[in-house]
C-alpha cells in the first residue's frame, strides 16, 4: 500500500508515518513538505493508494491545492489532516470530493478508525464533539431545490432506500448490498439510482456524505 502524506511540518510527517505502520504493516509512506511536492509524487507514483493532505500548507493556498489534487488524481482518496476545527472549513473540503477530514487534535484509535473507514470506501466526517462545534447543516438542499430539514429529508426515502444510504455510508459495494438483504444486484443498483436522483447527489461519495449528515445506520 503506498501513502502519501503532505504537511510542512516534519514532527507531523513523522508521527503519522509511524502511526499508520501500526497498523500497515505493509504500507509504503511517501511524506512532502510542500504542495508541489505532493503533487509531483502523485503525478510519479501511478499506485498511490491514499493521500492524508494537510489543509494549510507552504507555497500554495490550501484549498487551491487541495482542488488540484482532487481534479488531478480523482481516483485517490484523500483524506485532510489539519489543526483547523472550524465547520466551513470541513464542508468546503467534502464538497470538492475528499474521502474525510480528520482533526489533528484526534486519538490514534480515531485516527486508524478514520482511515480504516475511508480505505473500505466510505467517508468520515468528524462529529461535533471531535471539532467543539458543528459542522451539521440544519437543512439541506435536494434535487427540486428546496431546503428540507434533516428529518423531511429522511421523509422522502422510503425505508429501503434508508437502509441501502446507510450501506453506502460504510462503503459497502452493490454485491454486498444485495448479499445482506437478499436482493439482485440490478434491483440495488435501481434503489442506488433512485436515491440519487430524489436527493440530487452526483454519486456515492455524495451519498455517503449525505447519510453521515442525516445519522442513518
């Protein structure tokens, strides 16, 4: 498994490089200190399997840099590791696509939890009691346009498609999906489809997002 880690600050580089080889044994760690430098270590590793970027980071604006890479390399997960506990910043990074945005402040379990989560595919927004704030929208825009609560939202879902956001969320494929509750792999994939034109989302990434916000499980 190769991992890349930017952050300009050394001790950081450090500290999550022998972090993640608790617990990845096999894993090959590619640290930069720099935005470019990042950027050029994707562009010269095709096999990157996961990128921990730092939001703030020395000779490019962060969220420039992090919607570079995004665009740049749409197939690696990233995930943000950043100081930064404040909402907007957390919603403006999981709205350009990142898999998760981790606070530095967090424990290793959480840490390892996170990246664990994100590696099975699904994506980790942290709680409000990990930021001392929230990151919760009260209310969220779906495909007509209009702005539902959270509960008018779940509302619009029938308890099927409840069930399958909540799957998505965990990162769990179609195959698996239909395993678990009995069902073909195109009547998922119609559920999938269904869920996202009614909510209006672009994909699963969105989805998953999206039940992290409504607490399905």
């Amino acid at each position: 498994m190769n991992i890349l880690i930017a952050d300009d600050h050394s001790l950081i580089r450090s500290g999550l490089s022998s972090l993640l080889a608790t617990f990845h044994e096999d894993a090959t760690i590619y640290p930069a200190e720099s935005a470019s430098q990042a950027l050029q270590l994707a562009q010269d590793i095709p096999s990157i399997d996961l990128a921990l970027l730092d939001l703030f980071i020395q000779d490019m604006d962060g969220f420039r840099f992090l919607r570079q890479f995004c665009n740049q390399y749409p197939a690696v997960p990233v995930i943000v590791v950043s100081a930064s506990s404040n909402p907007s910043h957390v919603r403006k990074v999981i709205d350009m696509g990142v898999s998760g945005y981790i606070p530095k402040s967090v424990s290793p379990e959480v840490f390892t939890n996170a990246i664990t989560r994100v590696l099975n595919g699904g994506v980790f927004i942290p709680t409000d009691d990990l930021l001392g704030t929230s990151v919760h929208d009260d209310k969220v825009a779906v495909s007509d346009g209009r702005a539902y609560t959270l509960d008018e939202v779940k509302e619009l879902l029938t308890p099927r498609h409840l069930e399958i956001l909540a799957r998505i969320q965990l990162g769990r494929s179609n195959k698996h999906i239909a395993r678990e509750f009995d069902l073909s792999e195109n009547t998922v994939k119609t559920h999938v489809s269904a869920i996202l034109k009614i909510l209006g989302l672009a994909n699963r990434t969105e989805a998953g997002i999206l039940a992290e916000k409504l607490g399905v499980s």
